[in-house]
C-alpha cells in the first residue's frame, strides 16, 4: 500500500512540475487543484471477504463495539442514523459490501466519517463490519422494538 502511494505521489508530482502551477497552456493564469494524500472512499484498500464471517459471537462482539466505540453517538443507538447517516438503510452511498464498509470505517468518508484504521485493530473493524450487515436481518443482536 504504502510503495502504491508513494508511487501515486511520485507521478502527481513529476505532471505537477511540468508547466508553472499558475498558468495554462495558452499562457492565461489559472488554477491548480492538486490532492495532497489520499482522499477517503477514492481509492479504496483492496479487501477479501470479512474474515470473521457472520458467526453469532462475531455479532454479539460488533454490536457491543459499536456501543463501546460510541458509532452510536453519531449513527444512533440502533445505527438508524442521528448526525451521520442510518446503517439500516438499503442504499448505501459508498456501497455495503463487506469490504466496502471495512473501508468505510478504516479509511473514513468525506464530509464526517473518521478513519479509524489507525486506531482499531483490523479484527474489529470486520467485527463492526459483521454486525452492521446483520442490520435488518434475523440475525441482527438485540434489533430496535
């Protein structure tokens, strides 16, 4: 990953220098708008399948880290959205692919969502991500009344 940015960065860099940043090919001035790192949900770490599967006790942990991790203060107590979006809702603006919303939780999104990849270990970010595909579902630990 890192050898891939590096990479990324080395190529933006080299067609960032090939003119002056603040004039266009016909000599008029104009304006440069150059990424600076990597942008979230652009270019996403590629994933497998979620590694802790779908298991009872892998639910049973994701709805406990959601509450201790407080994901509820932003996606509310049953993740039915508060000053973030519902995790209960079909359409998904980033997709809700296993790999997807592990992306979505390590990476962050624009606009709010933080990363946390470099704060929580990967096997709870699969745990968060089995339980909020368990939203809906029969299998959902303890579902909203």
């Amino acid at each position: 990953m890192k050898s891939a940015l590096r990479a990324w960065m080395v190529v933006a860099a080299s067609c960032a220098c090939a003119r002056p940043p603040d004039t266009a090919p016909d000599g008029q001035r104009s304006v440069v708008h150059q990424a600076v790192g990597p942008i979230p949900g652009v270019g996403d770490l590629p994933v497998a399948k979620n590694p802790r599967g779908m298991d009872r006790n892998v639910l049973q942990e994701g709805r406990r880290l959601f509450r201790q991790y407080n994901c509820e203060g932003c996606h509310g107590g049953h993740a039915g959205g508060g000053m973030g979006p519902s995790l209960r809702d079909e359409i998904w603006l980033y997709g809700n692919t296993p790999g997807k919303i592990f992306n979505s939780i390590a990476e962050g999104r624009a606009h709010g969502m933080p990363a946390w990849g470099t704060r929580l270990p990967d096997r709870d970010i699969w745990a968060l991500t089995s339980y909020i595909q368990s939203l809906r579902t029969r299998d959902e630990p303890e579902p909203p009344r």
